[in-house]
C-alpha cells in the first residue's frame, strides 16, 4: 500500500468514518486551530505546535466548515465541523446554526500592536 493509500485510509475508514458510525455522529466538532500568535519581529513566528483538525478530514478527502468561535486577546478563534462524505448538507446547517447561536464572527479589523 503506497503512502497515500495509508493516509487516506486510516484519515477516512479507520478515522472519521469509524468514530462517526461507532458513536452514532452528525458530525465531529473540534476547535479549528490553536489561538493565533502574535508575530515577533525579532525572532520570527513561533507558532503553537497545533497542527489542526482540518488537516484530517482534507487527508480523507472529506469536507470541513470552519466558523468564528470566540476571540483570544482580539486574535480569532474558529471551530470546524466535519464528518463523512457527502454531509456538506449537515455540516452546513450545524456551522450556521452555531454562527447564529453564538454570533462569533467580528469584521474584521488591524490592530497596530497589540500585547
């Protein structure tokens, strides 16, 4: 089984499918992305070490809807909802329903610095 195989199989079948069936799911809903880092200057950017939870569901070739969630220190937040495929109709009405419900989502703003 070549590298890709694997990948896919163990994102898609032994992944998402897999706790979606064994759990009765929708959808996994999980944050999108660590808090946001400032930028250094000096050093450079350091990043959090959180890979994500949208890197499974594009292994598998699934689809993700990420929305607001919150805010950390004026930085954005999102939440991703994603599940089998051919559930962007589901994953759709959950990621509005949440946008409705928590009215998360700002306009988007620069902010000079911020510490």
């Amino acid at each position: 089984m070549d590298a890709l195989e694997t990948c896919r199989k163990y994102a898609a079948e032994e992944g998402i499918d897999k706790v979606v069936d064994d759990n009765k799911l929708d959808a996994i809903v999980a944050p999108s992305n660590a808090p946001t880092w400032m930028i250094d200057l000096v050093s450079g950017d350091c990043g959090s070490g959180y890979v994500g939870t949208s890197s499974m569901a594009a292994v598998a070739g699934y689809p993700n809807s990420t929305v607001p969630a919150g805010f950390v220190k004026e930085l954005p937040l999102g939440i991703s909802f994603f599940g089998k495929a051919w559930t962007e109709a589901t994953l759709i009405k959950l990621a509005y329903s949440f946008e409705q419900a928590t009215k998360a989502r700002r306009a988007p703003k620069y902010l000079p610095t911020y510490s």
